[in-house]
C-alpha cells in the first residue's frame, strides 16, 4: 500500500512538473505577445487604428505613375496590408521592402495565390489548379505542394495566401469557380482544402479559406453582380457549409466572405452575407466557433459596391462582424467615414480594438514584431528550385485519370496497333502528338475529315484529344457543334474511340453520347506534361491513378 502510495505520489508530482514546466514557458510567450499588441495598439491614433482595419492591392507591373500614387497613399493612410497582384517576383519583393520601410508598423502583406504564387507572378514554376489537385488521391502529395506553394510565398515576403478555396463546385456552368474548386464531393473538398492549408503553415505562411458561406452552386460571378442562392437550410448545411464543419476550420488562420444573397441565412434578401451580422457574427464566429481572422471578399467587386456607397460599405462589413476590409475603392474616403462613425458612437472603441487586436497578434505571429526586410540575392534561383518543378510533374502523374465504359474493362494501346491522333481545340496538342508518335501512332488532321471519317476504318484505336488553352483558369473549355458532330461519326466507327480531354471535365457533358465512347482520359490541363504522361498511361507504360474530381452525368 506505501509502495502504491509512493508511485502514485510520485506520477503525480511528474505530472504537476511537465505541467508547470510547459505552463512557465508557455507564458513569457503569451505575456509578450500580449504586451506587444497592447502597446502597440495604444500607440496609434483612432485613424491608424481603422487603418489596420484596410488591407490595399497593388500591381507590381503597375507603371510608374500608378506606384507613386500608391506609395503616397500607403503614406497618408497607413493602412494594415498590402495584396500584390500581376507582376514580377524581383519587383514585388522591392516593392514589398519600400512599403514596409514606409509603414509605421509593420504591413501584413498578402496575395491571392491559389495555385502559388505564380497565379500571379511571372518567372516561377506554377502548381495544376485545384480542380487538378481534386483528381490526386495521395492527401501527403498535397500537404507537399502547400509547403511548397509556401516557401516561395514566404521567399517573397508574403505572410497571408488567400487560400485554400473551399467552394464545392456542383455546378457545371459555375463562371467564376470551376477549376478553383477542388471537385464537387463535399469531403474530398474539404480534405484536399485542409492538406494544402497545412502545407503552406509548414512554410510559415498563413492561410485564409473561401468563399464563406460557399460559392460552388452560383451561375453569376460575384466581381459583376450579386448572385442568388436561393437554398434551404438544410440543402446549404450539407454542401456549401460542409467544409467549415470539418477540421479545416481548425486548420486555417482566415476566412474570407463572399459576396453572396443568401436569404435563408440573413433573413434580408439582396443583402450580401458580407454585410449580415447574422452570418458573419452569428453563424461564421458564434455557431461554428471560429476565432480567426474574418475577411471581407474584394470590397470593389460589384456584388457589394452596388449594395451600398463606398466608405458606407466598409462600415457596414465591420458593423457585420469582419475584421479586415479588403481593396475598398477608397481608401481615405473608407478610413475617414469609419472614423465619423466612430464619434457618433456607431461602433464602439471596444468594437474597434476587438478587431484591431486580432489583426496585431496575427501579426506578431508571424513574427512582424520582429521584422525584416526581403533579401534580393538569389531570389530567382530560390523561387526555382528543382525540386518545386519535380513535385509539379508528380502532380499532373497523379492526376492523370483513366475510365474504361465498355464493361469497366481496362486497355493498354501496343506499339503494333494501328492507332490514329486527331487533335480537337485551339490549344497545341504538340507534347501529346509528339509522343504519341514515338509509339507508332499516325497523326490525321480534322481538315483530312471534311469529307467523311472513312479513312479512319483502317485504324484499331482513333485517339482524339480536346485540347483547350490553359492561359487562365477561366478560358473556354467546351466542344463546338461541329466537334461533337465528327466525334460522334468516329465514334460510329467499328473501331475503339479514346477520347482525351485536356481541359475542365466539364466539357464531355456537350457530349449526348458520352456514355457510348468506350475509354475517356481526362488530363484536366494542356500542361506538356500531362500530354506527355498521357500518351504513357494510354500506352500501358505509366497508371492512371487520378479519380474524377466532380461528377459527370453518363459516368461513372
């Protein structure tokens, strides 16, 4: 009994220790972060205060005349970030150190980067898009491709990525979405959402979630009007809302709000959930418990600068519960209306500091207490490292998709089969043609079909390949009538009919037929290298270990 005694005595002061061990260094972090923010806070005036409120966007390929402005605005206003947009690394990250050296404190700078940073920059290796990534089953793969998207992210200067996107995109004529989305299945959303996220905080770089509530079911883009989503409770808790209700909420620092007209969720139709306090504060931060940083989606984008006046609009985000206001169309105007609202008692100075104090602490945490500037030396080759462009090649092998209608029976095409290549699509089929050659395959051009498909007959297999630009995530990827029309004539033929796609799956569904072509590979992208895996996969030297990102009627 004294012996148990003992150990049990023992066990106890062991764990009273680790405790109070992990707890005294635990403080002196806390205290000084805690320290840090409220000094700093007491710092600033009212305006600079409402001015951490602004995050600002800028191009780094802006002419010089444009930059100047902006340098005298960052200047006057001092506000809380700046997102970069178009240009070049070597010049945001000059940019970038004039901007902080201009800033009474430090600037939170940010970018809208979700397949990396070179969505926006030129001269850096750029990632598949998430719709790409959606085919990928292997989560490690992505959770690499976040650390990577990271590190260069961070390389530049860039605390915040405004990624991962969460939408569940359902709906195939989705104009604005679409690829950004990671598929249409609400869990494998989700996961694929919350691995890139954790790769990106491996790196340092924090991560923000959109678009809140979700923006996967909308047939309107968001930058040009306010689109409706007319849904019931239930229907948007089971998709649009999933993502938020998984441990990706855990595993993010943001969420940024869309512009969207939900009247199940703010009880006012036309009013964008952006400005609802009963979205933003009651659903996003009382019911699902985030603590994060709420962003307001672009205050420029027409789905809330038509609802209210500029400055107006800004106010009524805050008043809604958002901490950080993203690109206002003005930034004096917005700053000096929140600080007239601030004496008339419209909100209050704890309202004020509320989110003013979560903006210091997310900047102390990324270690902004402490800053310093971006170094230009090697930023080239840093942003270029072989390895970026390895896992970028491994990405599109593991996306590449391969489906078999003809009772679910796999082929692979031999170098003695008569093969045949017709090439669809603006986009070069260049990569693909070439090697599918170098196996044996013969090229036939669509204009050697003007007068009928018969010269096809000859072949075993006829590979046709849609091929669409990859220019931007937004380009055209559908087949035109006269596509479909002599698809369905080599279809017809006795021969088998691989149809390649290299751009959004979506596209087959202009097919009425899809179900009777026997082997469809969907590569997602026109990117050289899956043209390149694709002609390995069809001809048995590669799998096509890829699952289809969203569903296609006719498959399966």
């Amino acid at each position: 009994m004294y012996l148990k005694s003992r150990l049990h005595y023992a066990l106890f002061l062991w764990v009273f220790l680790a405790v109070y061990t992990s707890y005294s260094q635990a403080v002196p972090v806390n205290k000084a972060r805690q320290q840090w923010i409220d000094s700093t806070y007491q710092s600033l005036s009212d305006a600079q205060k409402i001015g951490q409120l602004f995050v600002v966007m800028i191009q780094s390929k802006a002419s010089e005349k444009e930059l100047k402005l902006f340098e005298e605005e960052l200047k006057r206003h001092q506000p809380g970030g700046v997102i970069f947009s178009l240009g070049t690394p070597y010049k945001q990250a000059q940019l970038t150190n004039l901007y902080q050296s201009l800033s009474t404190l430090p600037l939170m700078i940010s970018m809208d980067a979700e397949w990396g940073v070179a969505m926006r920059l030129d001269s850096v290796p750029q990632y598949p898009w998430n719709m790409t990534l959606g085919a990928i089953q292997d989560l490690n793969l992505l959770r690499t491709i976040g650390r990577h998207m990271g590190m260069q992210a961070k390389r530049l200067g860039v605390h915040m990525n405004f990624s991962p996107v969460a939408d569940v995109n359902i709906n195939p004529n989705n104009p604005i979405i679409g690829n950004r989305s990671f598929g249409s299945d609400v869990r494998k959303v989700s996961a694929r959402a919350l691995a890139l996220s954790q790769g990106m905080n491996e790196a340092g770089v924090f991560t923000c979630a959109k678009h809140f509530p979700g923006h996967g079911d909308t047939s309107v883009d968001s930058h040009k009007a306010l689109p409706v989503l007319p849904f019931t409770k239930e229907r948007l808790d089971s998709i649009e809302l999933y993502p938020y209700k998984t441990a990706l909420l855990q595993g993010i620092q943001g969420v940024m709000v869309a512009h969207l007209d939900v009247p199940v969720l703010t009880g006012v139709p036309g009013l964008p959930v952006s400005l609802s306090e009963k979205v933003v504060t009651g659903l996003l931060q009382e019911d699902l418990k985030f603590n994060g940083l709420i962003f307001t989606d672009a205050l420029n984008m027409k789905g809330a600068s038509n609802f209210s006046p500029d400055g107006d609009v800004s106010l009524k985000a805050l008043l809604a519960g958002n901490d950080v206001l993203v690109i206002p169309n003005d930034l004096g105007l917005s700053i000096t209306h929140l600080s007239d609202a601030l004496k008339k008692g419209m909100f209050t100075e704890t309202r004020l500091a509320h989110s003013v104090k979560k903006i210091l602490g997310a900047k102390y945490d990324l270690g902004l207490n402490d800053y310093s500037p971006v170094s230009l030396d090697g930023l080239t080759e840093n942003l270029n490292l072989p390895v970026y462009q390895q896992t970028i090649d491994h990405a599109y092998a593991q996306a590449a998709t391969f489906i078999h209608h003809k009772q679910g029976k796999a082929i692979s095409l031999k170098p003695q089969d008569k093969v045949a290549f017709v090439a669809f699509g603006e986009a070069s089929p260049a990569v693909f043609s070439e090697a599918l050659q170098s196996y044996g395959t013969q090229v036939v051009a669509v204009s050697d079909l003007k007068n009928g498909v018969q010269a096809l007959q000859a072949f075993d297999y006829v590979v046709v390949g849609h091929h669409r630009s990859m220019e931007t995530a937004y380009k055209a990827h559908r087949l035109t009538l006269e596509e479909v029309s002599l698809l369905k004539e080599i279809n017809a033929l006795s021969n088998t009919t691989i149809l390649a796609v290299f751009t959004k799956p979506y596209a087959v569904l202009d097919i009425p037929f899809i179900e009777e072509i026997p082997h469809l590979f969907f590569g997602y992208q026109n990117a050289f290298q899956m043209q390149q895996y694709a002609a390995q996969v069809l001809y048995g030297q590669k799998l096509g270990k890829g699952v289809l990102p969203v569903s296609l009627k006719g498959i399966k």
